[in-house]
C-alpha cells in the first residue's frame, strides 16, 4: 500500500517536471525568436534605388546642392560629405541618431497615399543626415537660422496671421503657396490649420540630441488641437497605437509643394509638416 503510494507520488512528481520543463523549453524559443525578430532588424544598407533618391536630391535643392557622384554629395559653396559610412548593421536608435545620407532613403515615403498604420519603424523623413541640414539652413545655436527667417501672412482669407520661415531653398515661397492653397479650403477644414502651433524653434527632438526641422525654420506645425503624437499614445513608446485626425486633403496641398507629413510616421507627428522636397515625386513626374 506504502510502495504504491510512492510510486502514484513519484509518477505525479516525473509529469509535474517534464511539464515544466517543456513550459521552460516553449518559453526559450518564444523569447528567442522574440529577441532574433529584434536582432534582424539591421538598418544602415543603402536602399537598391540610391541613385534615384541622390538624383532626386540634388534636384530639390538647386540653390544649395551641386552635384553627386554616388560617392559624395558636392555643395554649392565647395563643401563635401560622403553618401555612405559604410555601416548596415545600424539598430533603430543608431539609424536615427547618426545616420549617413543614404539612411535618409531607408523607407519610401508615401505621398498622396491613404493614411493608416505605418510599418513597425517606418519613418520616411524622420532619419535627417544632420551635416547637410545645418550646411543649408544654419545652426540656431551660432544664431545662424535666424539671420533667413521671413514673416509670411498664413491663411490671410481666415485671419490665420503671420509665421515665420527660412527663406533658404525657397521655403517661404513654398509656404506661401501652401497657405494660398488652403486658404480656399471649406471652412469646416479651416479648423485645423490654426492657430498654427509653430514654425521657427531652435530645439533638439524631444528624448534626443538630434535638431527638429523646426530649427532650421523649415517646418511647420498645425493646430496642436487635433494632433496626435506617439509620445502620448496609448500603447507603448516601443509599439505607439497610430492615431489621426488631420483631413487627407490638407495633406495633399502640403505634398504639392514639397512638404511631408509626420502622420506617415510609425513614430507619428500629425500636425507636423516639414520641408523635404527629396522625399516627394519630383513636379512634372509620372509619379
Ligand atoms: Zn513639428
């Protein structure tokens, strides 16, 4: 009676170990391939189509930007900076935080497309080759943005006011024309375009040391009323939830005129609107 007893207990005792040991094993490979998902994601190799995206880019900045040769880019004022820093092994945070010039082509962005839930990651714009930026705009820091600005009257129909933007690479002219566009817009869009929550702010990106587009006074950003923002979503800063309320239309008009849009962003901005003309179909293409 004893022995059986034991060998009921001892059986029992076997099942319960082998059962925690193959919960142990599941637990290992789920984490594994949990961890190899991560480690695969190596950023840094130019995209297949780098040529275009260099052409494309000379093309935007014609005031600014000579000329490439696929190894450098040539500035106007005799400054050069190497396309590529040879690294493809590159995490998310090293691709934002120092990225060379093909790094800035990493994702396509999406002009003109219907706006959803972007691709874990996908940035398109957001990585900024920081050299290149200050060499055309200035550095705020040595007060040198602010010697371009120019007040431009927003949305003059809709007593939308003034904002300032830089004047360098015709940017002011570009917003003009956006504002001219928008001002025609019904008025039940009116809402969101202002008050405008900022152009001009010598600041780095909120949680980084790399300078916003609005450092340079090449950005622009909307009513802050109907924006959504990753920081503040409601799933984790690993895995922000997209959220979004600006009208498709309003980002068309910006489009046309060489801004992108921050709603495209996995790590989304939506009332930001920043001057990248490199990242849009060039004006007179089939695309
Ligand atoms: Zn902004």
């Amino acid at each position: 009676m004893l022995h059986a007893y034991w060998a009921q207990l001892m059986r029992t005792f076997v099942r319960s170990q082998l059962g925690i040991m193959v919960f142990a094993l599941g637990l290992c490979s789920a984490s594994s391939l949990f961890i190899n998902a991560y480690a695969s994601e190596a950023y840094g190799a130019a995209p297949s189509n780098i040529k275009e995206h260099l052409d494309r880019l000379v093309l935007a900045y014609p005031n600014t930007i000579d000329r490439h040769d696929g190894k450098f880019l040539f500035m106007k004022n005799g400054t050069r900076f190497p396309i590529s820093d040879n690294k493809t092994n590159k995490t998310f945070d090293e691709l934002l935080a120092k990225p060379d010039i093909d790094d800035m082509f990493y994702v396509p962005y999406p002009a003109g497309s219907e706006p959803a839930q972007p691709a874990r990651n996908s940035d398109p714009g957001r990585v900024r080759f920081e050299p290149l930026f200050v060499a055309m705009y200035g550095d705020c820091t040595k007060h040198e943005a602010v010697k371009n600005l120019r007040t431009i009257k927003w949305l003059p129909k809709h007593v939308g006011g003034s904002v300032t933007i830089t004047r360098i690479n015709g940017v002011d002219k570009a917003l003009e024309a956006v504002s001219r566009e928008l001002d025609e817009l019904p008025n039940d869009l009116i809402k969101y375009l202002k008050p405008i929550a900022g152009t001009y702010n010598c600041r780095a990106i909120a949680g980084t040391n790399n300078k916003s587009m609005h450092a340079y006074a090449a950005a622009i950003d909307i009513n802050s009323k109907f924006s959504n923002y990753w920081r503040w979503s409601s799933g984790s800063k690993r895995a922000p939830i997209w959220r979004n309320q600006i009208p498709i239309q309003i980002v068309h008009i910006f489009e046309r005129h060489g801004f992108i849009w921050g709603g495209y962003w996995y790590h989304y901005d939506t009332m930001h609107f920043e001057y990248r003309p490199e990242l849009l179909p060039s004006k007179g293409s089939a695309g």
